[in-house]
C-alpha cells in the first residue's frame, strides 16, 4: 500500500542553523511527493513538490530531492529562520490520485 | 493557486448537536475534498465531495455522521452530526484542479465538543 513516513518531532533549533527533516514513502508505481507547511491557525500551504525520480523541488531556501532508490525525500534548508517555526508534512500523491500525509514535524527556531 | 475560504475557523459546541462547515473557492474546481487533522495526528481523507451527486466516502466514515454537500464548483459543506468529544478536531477543506498535481487547502476549522 502507500504511506509516509516522517521523523518525528518536535525540532527546536537555533536561527541559522542547518535543518534536515527526513520522510521516506512506500507506494505502488511513481508517485509526486510534496512539503506541505502549516503555520500556527493556518491551514496547509504547499512548499515544494517533486513530480518524478531525481526531481529536486525547491522554495523559500528550502530543497527536497525525490530519491526513488533509497524511496526518501527530505526536507533540507542551510540557514533557518524564527519565521519557518512550522508543522511540516511530507506527502505522496499515488497514481489513483490519492493523497496520503505524514504525521507531521513541528520546529520550532529560538533567535 | 485557488483561495479557498473556510467557515467558521473555530467553534465551541455541545455533545449531541451538529456543526455545518462551509468551504469557498474563488474559481471552479475539478475536485473538492474533506480531511480531518485529529490532535497531534496527520490528515485522514473523509470523503470526496462529488458535484451534484452523493459524496464517495473513505472506510470508516458514513454518510449519516458526516453529510456533504456540493452544489457547485465552487462550494461545499461538510456537516459533523450529533458530535461526541471524540469529533474534536481540525476539520480541512482541499480542492485540487485538472492539470495540476498539487492539492490547495482552507486554513481549516478547528471543533471542540464539549
């Protein structure tokens, strides 16, 4: 079947610092994988997507390569800031169209 | 990318009663989804909202409990009945368009039953 797996938080990191945030899918043929962000009494805002094995999906200084051998697509950023303290959810959308979510990693930056 | 508008952002309601959510997007769209966020839990698909027709449902949610209307292209309802504290969640409105891989979400309504 399909799922999403995502580290599990919370993340608390210092400004500047490097982030990785690791998700993994399992699926059935080739999926297109998303970051969805959702800030505080917010709903979801798409972040990046990767639509096919090697993509790399990029915005806002954030970057997520799709990796069909190693079946990952982490979440990177060199340099965060207070304003990305978010719930970020990683997400697969298989060939029947179906969207299914990771639990979600909330981080949470301190100046 | 669609602005969708969800309403209410939060209510407070008694066990027993039911909340109706509305969702409007400002342009037509293909498809229109319900999901609930439950506390500290990712988001679980509810039911497709179908124009014109009865919503398709996913395992474990019915029609009597959960209600969906969608009378247009641009607008649906999602009605929670006869809450119980276990309904407590964030409900989300999604849409997605043909042509374009990624969903769009409400910025949700988050329910309480006390």
């Amino acid at each position: 079947g399909n799922s999403v797996t995502q580290m599990e938080g919370p993340v608390t990191l210092s400004e500047e610092a490097f982030l990785t945030i690791n998700c993994t899918y399992t699926a059935t043929g080739y999926p297109s994988l998303f970051w969805y962000v959702q800030y505080p009494g917010e709903g979801l805002q798409l972040l990046l997507k990767a639509t096919k094995a090697d993509d790399k999906g990029s915005n806002k200084g954030f970057e997520a390569t799709y990796r069909k051998e190693t079946t990952s697509f982490h979440l990177e950023k060199g340099s965060v800031q207070v304003s990305d303290s978010a719930v970020y959810f990683c997400a697969l959308r298989s060939p029947g169209n179906q969207f299914y979510f990771g639990t979600g990693t909330s981080l949470t930056v301190i100046p | 990318s669609a602005v969708i508008s969800q309403k209410p952002s939060r209510d407070i309601c008694q066990r027993g009663t039911s909340l109706t959510i509305q969702c409007q997007v400002d342009s037509q769209v293909t498809m229109m989804f319900w999901y609930r966020q439950q506390p500290g839990q990712s988001l679980t698909l509810i039911a497709t909202a179908n124009q014109g027709s009865e919503a398709t449902y996913e395992s474990g949610f019915v029609i009597d409990k959960f209600p969906i209307s969608r009378p247009n292209l641009t607008f649906s309802t999602l009605t929670v009945s006869n809450m119980s504290p276990e309904d407590s969640s964030i409900y989300l409105c999604s849409v997605e368009d043909s042509g374009r891989t990624e969903a769009f979400f409400g910025q949700g309504t988050r329910l309480t039953v006390v």
